[in-house]
C-alpha cells in the first residue's frame, strides 16, 4: 500500500512532494506537535482523543493550531483512499512556521503499520531501562520541561531508541531518577496486578496515553480495575502482565527487564483483543 501524503490547504499531494522550507522551525528548532493515530476500517481510532491532546500539547508551547475541523477534515482526507483491510499509522504534524515568521505548517502522513511493529505485538518486546536524569516529580514545578506535551522534540527518545538497539534490545523504560518506571520513549506503561490494571499517573509529566487511557476506561469490560500509581521496574517482574502501548505498534508484551524475564502472561489477548488489535 502506498503511503498518503495531505497538506492543510492543499489536499492530497504525491507522498514525495517538498513541503517543509529549509527555516522551518519544526525542523531547526523541533518546535512544533504531532500525534500519531491507528487506522482501522479505513478510520482514525480515538481521533476525538488525540485531537484534544493535540490541542493540550499546543497551548503547553503557545503554538497557534488550526482548528479541530480543519484537522478533522486533514484526518478525513488522508484516510479517504484507504483500504480497510489494511492497518495504518496516520502521523498529524504541526509547526510552528517558518523563522522569518508566517503561518503554521500542516500536514498529514499514512502509511502501513511496519512488520517490526507487528513481531512485536506478536512476540513481545525486551527493554532495558535509562534514568531521565530527574526525580518523578521534578516536572510538576517546571513548566519549561513540556512534560505532558507530545512535541516534536523527539530526539532524546530516538537516541534512547538506538541506545537499546544497539545492544540488542526493543525498546526502553525510562526511570525516574528516584527510582520510578514512568514511560517508554514512544510508549505508555501498563501493567496488570492482581485485578488492577494500573499506568502510572499524568501528574508526572508522562504524555497522557490515548491507548493506555482507553484500556482503563474499559477494564470492567475484562472484570479489572482501574488505577494509575507508581511502581519501581523491579516490581513489574511479580506483576500478571506488563506492557508498553501505544496507537501505533498497539500492545506489547514486556518479556525482558534488564535481561531478567518476565513471566508470560495470560492475559495478553485479552488486552489486545480490548482494544481491537489483532492477535
């Protein structure tokens, strides 16, 4: 399937048409928001709830969004085409413009959802865990940090990405400097303990997860209770399940902490199967 490029104002344009000037402070600056959505019968899953943390994310950097029907209608546009047999990340992006001034940029991406993505929902992910470098509540008192903010300022997650890469290694956790598992670097944590199918709190500053979110509000539907708490990622190895999630690669199984194993869990189909990934 090929991959779907829409330009706010433009429409649809071929996936390899320039769109982005050299001074554009998405790129220079990493000054801008995205969100990454699963496409599903041809739709956006959770659109509503990406677009308010879209919207969230924004007025954490002052950027001036366009407005949710123009984003609507970007969404609408880029799955217009879309096969609904075919499982796709729909990726929106906002800039804040050029240097010299202007308006915001916009745009849309689609593609396939990546066969690495699908081994590790289908297998499971090992991961190792990285400090932040601060206390889990450090971000409360520091607005500056954007925490909660989904920015385009992703480049200590990519590098925290390959670090795990290349020593063989899915993904990571990152760990507060205190000791606390907070977040994947493009993933919430969810666990399973007991009947409580926990993540941890937002007050940290961890990017409030639409999948993890969606998860909790269902878990009565699966006879578990919600909670969000925190949790060191020693205790996560006694848990009934641990996972990272996201709209993307949906949900991953943790079967490695720090090369020690987790058990297997049950209960992993019925997570995915809660949230209408595939098994």
């Amino acid at each position: 399937m090929k991959p779907v490029l829409v330009v706010l104002g433009r429409g649809e344009v071929p996936y390899d048409t320039p769109v982005l000037h050299a001074n554009d402070l998405g790129v220079v600056r990493g000054d801008g928001v995205f969100e990454t959505l699963n496409v599903r019968g041809g739709r956006p899953w959770l659109l509503d709830e990406h677009l308010a943390r879209m919207a969230r994310s924004a007025q954490r950097l002052e950027l001036p969004l366009p407005s949710r029907d123009e984003l609507v209608q970007l969404a609408e546009q880029a799955c217009a085409s879309w096969p609904a047999d075919v499982e796709g990340a729909l990726r929106l992006v906002c800039t804040r413009g050029r240097e010299t001034g202007g308006p915001v940029t916009c745009y849309a991406t689609l593609n396939p959802i990546s066969p690495q993505i699908l081994r590790m929902r289908r297998e499971g992910i090992r991961i190792l865990t990285a400090s932040l470098g601060f206390a889990a509540e450090a971000r409360k008192a520091a607005p500056w940090l954007l925490g909660g903010a989904k920015s385009l300022s992703y480049a200590v997650n990519m590098a925290s990405q390959r670090w795990a890469a290349n020593q063989g290694y899915d993904d990571v956790l990152w760990v507060s400097a205190d000791g606390y598992a907070l977040e994947g670097p493009t993933s919430t944590l969810v666990w399973l303990s007991g009947d409580e199918l926990c993540t941890v709190p937002t007050d940290t500053g961890i990017l409030a997860g639409t999948t993890a979110r969606f998860l909790l509000d269902h878990a009565a539907e699966r006879g578990w209770r919600a909670a969000e708490r925190m949790v060191r990622p020693a205790e996560l190895e006694t848990t009934d399940g641990a996972w990272l999630v996201s709209s993307a690669r949906g949900i991953a199984a943790i079967r490695e902490i720090d090369g020690r194993k987790l058990p297997e869990s049950p209960h992993d189909a019925a997570l995915r199967s809660l949230a209408g990934f595939p098994n």
